[in-house]
C-alpha cells in the first residue's frame, strides 16, 4: 500500500499575549507592556496514512486535533516537522471554515473548485451532483451568510465528495445536521472507502470510530498517547476521560469509581439464541455514590446492537465493593461475539468509571439466516 499522508515530527507552537496594549497610543506609549506566553499545541507528532486506510483522530477539547488537521491541510505551518501529501486532498474543517460568507453558496462551490485546481469546465460537470446531494437547491444562490449550520454542512460536505479527491479529512462536521443526512454522508464515506481512497476523521462519537476507521489515534495535550487498533485506542480514550473526572472529583470530593470484572454465575458467556443470559458488574467505589448504569452490546465489526438508557438505570453505591446484576431475557442475535462494555455516569452524563470490552457473549443460532438479530418472521401463502 502507498503512504499518502506522512507526518513527522510535527510541533505547532502558538504565542499567548497577556494583557496587551489594545490600542495603537497604547503600544506606543508602552511598547514593553503585557507578556507573551508560548503554547505548545502539537509536540512532536509522527504517523502515516496509508491508501484505503480510514483513521479517526479522538481527543479532549483543546488537545490539539483541529490544529492537526490545519496543518495537514495547509492552513496552518508547523514550527517543526513535515507532512507529505500524495494525491490530491479535499478537507472539512470546523463549522465556518472554507466558505466566503459574503458569496452565495453557488459561488462558494466554483471557489472551493478553484482553491483545488479545478478548471470551471470541470466544476460544471459536477455542479448539478454537488447541488443534488446537499438538498439546497432553493437556496444555493442565497449568501452563505444566511445559512443555517446544517445547510452550510450539507454544501460542504457535498462539494468535498465530489471534486474526486484522493484524502477526504473531515472535522467534526457530521455531527451537525439531521440524521438521515448524517446517514447519507456516512455512505458516501463507505464508498469512498470501497473505492480505496484514505480518510481522515475526527469526531467525539466512538460509534462513529468503531463503525468506519481502520485504525484510531488519540491525542492528549498535544501529544499522541495511542496511535492502533480502535478498540484499544478506544480505551486508552476512556481511560483519560476518567482520569480527568477522577481529578475533578477528587477536587469536589466526591466518588472515586471503578470497574473491576463482569462475571457470570456459571462462568460462561456462551448462550444460544434467543435464551437469557445474566450477568454481574463489579464496581468498587471510594465513597458513596449515585448515578446510572449504562450498557453497551457490539458487535466485532463495531456496529452498536444496543445502548442501555443511562437515564433508566440508577445505581447507589456504597464505600467498597458492588455489584449489579444485567439480565438479558431474551438475545434475539444470530451467530457471532458481541462485546459488552459497561460504565457508570453521573446524572450530567459525564463518564465516571467505564469498562471496554468487559465481557464477550457467544451467540450460537441453529438457522441459516443472515444479519444480526432474529425477527421470527411468520411467513405463509395466501
């Protein structure tokens, strides 16, 4: 496989002023005044995307993943390092970025042509697609500054897909938007992928990372703590997640949580279809707490089977050892290894103690039909 995106080595530094002269007499009245400060958004940052590769970037807010992508696209230089390009990139960045406000949307997607070297020709061609998939079409001549979010995320994307780039890097962007548009995009990206083409991505959702990336890096005040496969590159994510909480916590003195083991009563997680299964959570907690129980069920490709409403299951825990008991009355699934990760949230949402792939159920289903779960159709001639 060919390298299209290299990165090495790459530091991005930013100068903070503090209290600086806002006015020009100021300055030259006290040209010394205020202090600068040096922040370091991106500390000595290597990987390589390969062709056909999808990879998503996860990290806290501030952590250095738009500052990435900037410099891979070009917006921004890095103070050190250097990222190499193979074939031609096309980039959503952050909701704002790219379009001219002042210009109608039509304008902005000849622009956007121009800004990748297409010739007009070559934007006529595929103006009427771009207008077709963003759904705009009553308003692509309206100024851009007019448009509401979803609407600019529709024209961007769509003109993204279709100017036949090599690297798609997508920034957050498909979180905004209804969800059937949210599917439409995610389809394109699937076929971007069948075709072979390399995608970057960066989103907060683990569905998202979990059902589309090959591979997973994660970034943690600049620095690349995890750069591997999803699920433990997905760890290592929660992992900080917690820690963060657990550093808050500790400072408002609250519960200090933790996952210790899923077990069953027979010791096994094997369970034919449509049987019941149950099994315990062990949870140790440091002080008193209340907050809800949550339950994820994947499957081994990353496709989400089921989430359990966090705002249905309340637990109270006490100082030491817990357990709660899940029972699954009735696993309708089809043959396969589903992992389950459990977790516990504050009443906010918050994650404070978290689990993946605590335990894997094995599924085993007499039938021959095909997909994940059992619908027990009846089927009869009329």
């Amino acid at each position: 496989m060919t390298t299209v995106i290299d990165v090495e080595d790459v530091s991005k530094q930013f100068k903070i002023h503090h209290e600086r002269n806002q006015s020009l007499k100021e300055r030259l009245l006290h040209p010394k005044a205020g202090s600068t400060e040096l922040f370091n958004a991106l500390k000595d940052i290597s990987f390589s995307v390969s062709s056909d590769e999808t990879v998503g970037i996860l990290g806290h807010n501030g952590s250095g993943k738009s500052t990435l992508l900037k410099c891979i696209c070009g917006v921004l230089q890095p103070t050190s390092g250097q990222i190499r390009l193979r074939g031609n990139l096309a980039a959503l960045l952050e909701l704002g970025a790219g379009f001219q406000t002042e210009l109608s949307g039509r304008d902005n997607v000849y622009l956007y042509g121009a800004m990748l070297g297409l010739s007009k020709r070559s934007v006529d061609a595929i103006f009427d697609d771009i207008v077709a998939f963003s759904e705009i079409e009553h308003f692509i001549d309206t100024q851009v500054k007019f448009y509401s979010s979803g609407m600019y995320v529709r024209l961007a994307f769509a003109v993204a897909v279709n100017v036949d780039p090599d690297i798609l890097v997508v920034d957050e962007v498909l979180a905004v938007g209804d969800e059937r548009f949210q599917a439409k995009c995610v389809d394109r990206i699937r076929t971007f992928q069948e075709e072979g083409r390399s995608i970057l991505l960066v989103t907060h959702q683990a569905d998202q990372v979990r059902a589309l990336c090959d591979r997973a890096i994660v970034l943690d005040g600049g620095l690349m703590i995890a750069n591997g496969p999803v699920q433990e590159s997905l760890r290592i994510f929660r992992e900080h997640l917690l820690e963060d909480a657990v550093e808050h916590d500790r400072a408002g003195h609250q519960a200090e949580v933790a996952i210790d083991s899923v077990t069953t009563p027979s010791g096994s997680f094997d369970v034919r279809s449509g049987a019941s299964i149950h099994f315990d959570v062990h949870i140790s907690s440091h002080t008193a707490y209340s907050g809800n129980f949550v339950m994820e069920l994947f499957t081994r490709s990353g496709m989400l089977v089921s989430r359990s409403d966090a705002q249905g299951s309340p637990v109270n825990l006490k100082p030491g050892a817990n357990q709660v008991g899940v029972d699954l009355p009735n696993l309708p699934l089809l043959d396969g290894v589903y992992d389950v990760n459990v977790g516990v949230v504050d009443y906010h949402g918050t994650v404070i103690a978290w689990k993946e792939q605590a335990a894997s159920i094995q599924v085993t289903y007499a039938g021959r039909e095909g997909g994940i779960v059992e619908l027990g159709a009846s089927i009869q001639q009329l």
